[in-house]
C-alpha cells in the first residue's frame, strides 16, 4: 500500500468549522497535477457562515499558493454556508438531496468537470445519504494532440562563433544605407541590422523538429530528461553509486 499511495494529514476545530486535510500523492496521478489534497468539512447549523468560510479559506488559499498544481477536493457538511462565495473557481459536483429534501452534503474541485457525484444508501444510522464520487476527468494528454514545434539548437563553439562574426561586422555600413542626406529611415536601419543578426544566428545554430504535449510542464527540459534517463539506468543496472549521484544533480 505504502507503494501506492503517500499521504500526511492535519486537522483544525474551532467554534465555527471543524475539517481534517489529507495530502497525498497516488502512484498514478495526471502529470497536470503535482498532489492531491482532500478537505473533510463540517460546519455546525449555528455557525456564523461568513466567519466559518474565513477560517476556511484560510487554510485552503495558503496550501493553494504553496502548490499552485495541486488537485484540491473540499467535501462535507456545509448545512447554509456556499464556498463559492469566498472561492469562485471552485466548482461543486453534488446536484442532488442529500438529507431529506435538503442539498447539504457537498464537494467542491478546483477543476470543473472532475467527478460525477452519484447517491449511495446511509451508512449505519445517519440520516445523511452517501455521496459516491466518479472520477470523469480527461488527462490533458488525452484531450489535446502533440504538437510539433522548430527550435533552435546551440552546438558547442557556437556562441563564440557568433561574437566573432558580430566582431568583423562594419556596423556602419547599415548605418550609410539607410542615410538619406541628413535624415536616417530608422525603420530600414532597425530591419537591415535585425535581419543581419538573424543570419548570423541561423548560421551557427542547428533547427530541430521536437514534439510538445499540453501536460508538459516547462522545467522538464533536455537536461532534466537525460538526467532522469541516466538515474533510471543507474537504478537498473543497481549501481548505488551512479544513483546517488543521479538523485543529487536531480534535487
């Protein structure tokens, strides 16, 4: 199970809201997503609803700043008070009663669309219903195809390459082209310089077709992909040493 899924938990009671929060990380997560975190809420009928959410939101707007991609899931007994009023993105998938004629049982994602909420018998002598959660959420990968994009490539010697063309540049000369007896067209100065640069550039670098993916997330560079490839060779072959030495140029 430790396998499967890492979590830690903490807990919060006031007069006004109680609610236990549970971070974890499953083994299989959308890359979209860096963790997970499940609020269980419940709000007393008596509770001053304004001052409830304040407290609420408290705690959700600091872990939600400190994991900008994190999944939040927020459930519970909300009896009169709308978490929509304090957190507008968030979005409730619970559209049925849940205690007689009474919608108080609720769900609130970051991330619209994430589960369909089905209703499921009591459990032992509550006189709530359950509330089973499907997950319906589509993967960034599965809604939206590669794309294919050309960059650049710098090979080694390149930069200097480029400072030693710039070097034995006349920059004058595109200076007198654009001169006019005494007025300078700056928009010709400005694209003749401009295009020369771009020349320079292409001469020395290297164009690539690499492919994107709406999930990838913009520190997975062609550094951090080899040094993930040389920490899973290490860990194959059960050289200790070359992990660890894999792991610390990762962190």
């Amino acid at each position: 199970m430790e396998q499967e899924l890492c979590a830690s938990s903490s807990s919060y009671c006031s007069l006004l809201v109680e609610f236990v929060t549970v971070r974890c990380r499953p083994f299989y997560l959308p890359r979209e997503f860096t963790t997970v975190f499940i609020f269980g809420v419940y709000i007393p009928p008596s509770a001053n609803g304004k001052e409830a959410l304040c407290e609420l939101y408290g705690a959700i707007s600091e872990l939600e700043n400190a994991h900008p991609g994190g999944l939040f899931i927020i459930a519970g007994d909300f009896n009169h008070v709308n978490l929509k009023s304090v957190l507008q993105k968030f979005h409730q998938q619970v559209d049925f009663a849940t205690r007689g004629v009474n919608k108080l049982d609720l769900v609130y994602t970051n991330i619209p669309g994430a589960y369909r909420a089905e209703p499921r018998p009591h459990l032992g002598y509550s006189d709530h219903i359950s509330v089973m959660l499907i997950p319906a959420y589509r993967p960034l990968i599965r809604r939206s195809k590669p794309v294919l994009k050309q960059v650049k490539t710098w090979p080694a010697g390149s930069i200097s390459t480029l400072q030693d063309f710039f070097e034995c540049t006349d920059w004058n000369m595109f200076r007198e082209a654009a001169t006019n007896g005494d007025s300078i067209n700056l928009e010709e100065y400005t694209t003749s310089v401009t295009n020369y640069i771009g020349k320079c550039i292409d001469d020395v670098t290297v164009s690539k077709t690499i492919t994107t993916r709406s999930n990838q997330k913009l520190w997975m560079t062609a550094e951090v992909r080899a040094l993930l490839k040389s920490r899973d060779s290490a860990f194959r072959a059960g050289d200790k040493t070359a992990l660890r030495t894999a792991r610390g140029k990762l962190s």
